[in-house]
C-alpha cells in the first residue's frame, strides 16, 4: 500500500456543518469500497480547509478517492508521500 497526503478546498461547496457531515460520512464509504484507508482528517487554517492522510493499494486507486471528493463538489490535491528514512534511502542509493 502508498501512503497519500491529500490538500482539499471546500470553499462555497459546503453551506453549513451539517451538510459536511453527511458528505464526509459519504466520501468516507467510497474510500471503503474503494479498499482505502483514511488513516487521519484534519482542519487546516490558511489556503486549505482539511488534510486526508491514507493508504491506497495502487495509485488508480488513490485516483479514484480524489475522484470521489471532487465528485461532492470539493477540490483535492493529492501527493504520494514516503517516510524521510526511505527517502534518504532511496538517495544513498
């Protein structure tokens, strides 16, 4: 599995609390079916609005979860991310 870091921008999307509610109990159930792990939310101040950390099988897969936030109006940003230790790895190599 890839561990992805995702940047998402609800801005004019989402009326009230209760409208994110439901859609991220939505978006949370296709990550699911998709065979992803969403290892972590969170709320951003500054240009964002949250940050999803999760793990995907293969990269078509991490594809189709930002398929499915943007599906719910919002904008994604995803990027695969390794540890620094595999990182520095990879550059000793």
């Amino acid at each position: 599995m890839a561990k992805y870091v995702a940047l998402v921008d609800i801005r004019g999307q989402i009326q009230n609390a209760q409208e994110l509610a439901s859609v991220w109990g939505d978006i949370r159930l296709e990550f699911e079916a998709f065979g992803v792990d969403l290892e972590g939310s969170f709320a951003v101040l500054g240009e964002y609005d949250y940050l999803l950390i999760f793990d995907a099988p293969d990269r078509d897969t991490a594809f189709k979860a930002g398929i499915a936030v943007e599906s719910h109006g919002m904008d994604m940003q995803t990027m695969e991310i390794i540890p620094i230790d595999d990182f520095a790895q990879l550059v000793e190599d």
